[in-house]
C-alpha cells in the first residue's frame, strides 16, 4: 500500500507501495525484461520519429512558412510524450537493478567478474536459469552431537555396530567383554 498521510510502508513492500516478494520472483523479472526492452524499443522509435518530424519541419518550413507551426505542435507534443516513455524506462531499469543487486550478493567473485560484462537484463536472465548451480552448498556434518555414540559422517558407511567396538576396544586392551 503506498504511503498515507505520514504513514510508513509495510516491511514487505517498496517505498511505492510494490510488494517486495513480487520484485524478487524471476517471473516478474522476466516481465520487467520484457517491459522494459518494449519500452526501449519504442523510445528508439519514437526517437527516429522526432528526427523525421525536424527534418519534415524543417522541410516544410522552407516549402511554406505556414504550416511551421503546425509541425511544431506536433513536434512538441512527441517530444513530450517521448519524455514520460522515458521516465517509465528510468523507473524499471532502477526496479531491475535493485532486483540485481539482492540476487548477486552471494554469488562467487569469479561469476559475477563474467556477469559484469553482460547488461542488467541479460544478467537477471542469467541468474533466473542457473540459480541452483550457484547456490552455495551446504558442508556436511562432520562432527557428532551430543548423546550420538553411533554417529557417522555423511558419505561413509559404518562397518561396526556399537557391541563389535566396544568388543574390539576390550580385546585391544586385554579385557574379556560380554558381547564375546
């Protein structure tokens, strides 16, 4: 919920009221890639239609000076809207860099060196399709808990039981044991 009236936004939601587990999920990165490419692409276009719009003004100006100032009000007008466009596309590329920043912060120095050569979007691309090769792996448990008398390590196989080591440590110092 956006702020109201002094109020602070919830913990799990961005200043602008955007729910922060939706900001993390690779589906809405994906849509936000998407997005914003779209957006990219129409500025591009909209950019090449302000350079046709100067030249058709200018054109236009030196055939008649009548229709100058149609040609700049319209002119204008595209320019404005090409500015909104590109304040929308500030906004996601701002979104796409904080969704960055969290999914890059505990991965290897060595991958991230490699993902600094790509840009922001093919770098979330990247981390949403190998992010369980890079997590890091859990150690194994290699010491025992307390009260565990049996306790074996992860990857060996135990090959005495509890009676045949305490038999094998009796018969070791010379001592006869029940278990034979």
């Amino acid at each position: 919920m956006a702020e109201q009236e002094g109020q602070k936004p919830e913990a799990d939601q961005t200043p602008d009221g955007v729910d922060n587990k939706l900001v993390a999920s690779p589906e809405y990165a994906a849509d936000l890639r998407k997005e914003a490419k779209e957006w990219r692409l129409k500025a591009q276009a909209m950019q090449k239609d302000l350079d046709a719009l100067k030249g058709e003004r200018e054109r236009q100006t030196l055939e008649a000076k009548g229709n100058y100032d149609e040609a700049l009000k319209k002119a204008l007008a595209d320019t404005a809207a090409l500015g909104e466009k590109a304040q929308a596309a500030e906004k996601y590329q701002a979104i796409i860099d904080k969704m960055l920043e969290t999914q890059r912060k505990d991965i290897p120095s060595n991958i991230a060196t490699l993902l600094d050569r790509l840009d922001p979007a093919d770098q979330l691309e990247w981390l949403a399709e190998n992010a369980a090769s890079i997590k890091p792996q859990p150690e194994p448990e290699t010491t025992p808990k307390a009260g565990n008398a049996s306790f074996n390590p992860v990857g060996t196989k135990a090959t005495m039981t509890d009676r045949e080591r305490i038999a094998a440590l009796n018969k070791s110092r010379g001592v006869s044991s029940p278990f034979g």
